[in-house]
C-alpha cells in the first residue's frame, strides 16, 4: 500500500461537476493498493497517519497529530501511486491491484479510519475526479506499507 498525504486547510472532490467529499483542516490521503496489501497492513498505516505529529503546535513547531487538532480526512483511491516508469515513456500499472480487489481494500482502509472517530469524507473509487487541495505548508509525506510502522 502507498499513500500520498498532504496537510490541507480545505479541499474537495468534485465528480460530474457534483462535490462529494470536502474538508477543512486536515489531511488529504491518496491511497493505492498492490496485490500482497493485507487488512492488517491498513491497520497499520491508519494507526501511522492518525499519530504522525506533522500539525503545529502554539509554538509553531510540527508536534501535533490530527487526532490532537480534531482534523478531517478527505481520502481519495489513486492506483497511479504505483505507476512503473523504468521502461519507456507510458507508465504501467502492473503492480496496481485489480479494480475490484482494490475496491475492497480501500473500502476497509475508510472504515478504519472512520473507527478512529475523525470525520472522514471520500472521492468515489474508479471516478473521474478532481480533487482542489488548499495545501497547508506545504506538507506532502509518502509512506508505504511494505515499511513496517511501528
């Protein structure tokens, strides 16, 4: 599993011109899955975004997590986290993982971070998105599951 977080002070994902998920402060999560991803991975990521200290403190130092800041999550499926561009000039995404595993995976990944109790909205897999990001910083992390987190 890879993910893309960037701090945000408000974003959106607008589908057929229809907003379905925004935010205020918080983070957007690009998330993407590959075929040896397991639930107890998502587990694992989710307990590292939720604690990841990458909010300010009063003393403007980077010592907060979104849980202590009460933030939102807005996470949107990106399978072209895993984009190969070793060969050529056209990505490939072999090592995504098929539409209707990942569907699956990342239906589990937003119920786990839902369990946390932070407000979560969501783009709509499989869509054309646009996704506005007022990012706050500017803050972007990757992370990747095959790193385990303690």
């Amino acid at each position: 599993m890879r993910v893309l977080l960037q701090r945000s002070l408000l974003s959106s994902v607008v589908v057929d011109q229809k907003t379905v998920g925004e935010i205020q402060k918080g983070l957007v999560i690009f998330v993407g899955f590959t075929y040896n991803d397991t639930i107890e991975d998502i587990r694992k990521m989710v307990h590292k975004i939720i604690h990841l200290r990458i909010f300010d403190d009063e003393k403007g130092i980077m010592n907060r997590s979104i849980l202590d800041v009460e933030g939102e999550i807005l996470s949107v499926s990106q399978f072209t986290l895993y984009a190969n561009t070793e060969k050529g000039r056209r990505p490939s995404y072999i090592e995504a993982l098929k539409s209707e595993e990942a569907k699956l995976l990342y239906d589990a990944f937003n119920k786990e971070l839902e369990n946390t109790g932070l407000h979560i909205e969501t783009g709509i897999f499989g869509s054309e998105m646009l996704v506005h990001i007022q990012n706050d910083g500017p803050i972007t992390i990757a992370l990747e599951s095959e790193k385990k987190y303690e």
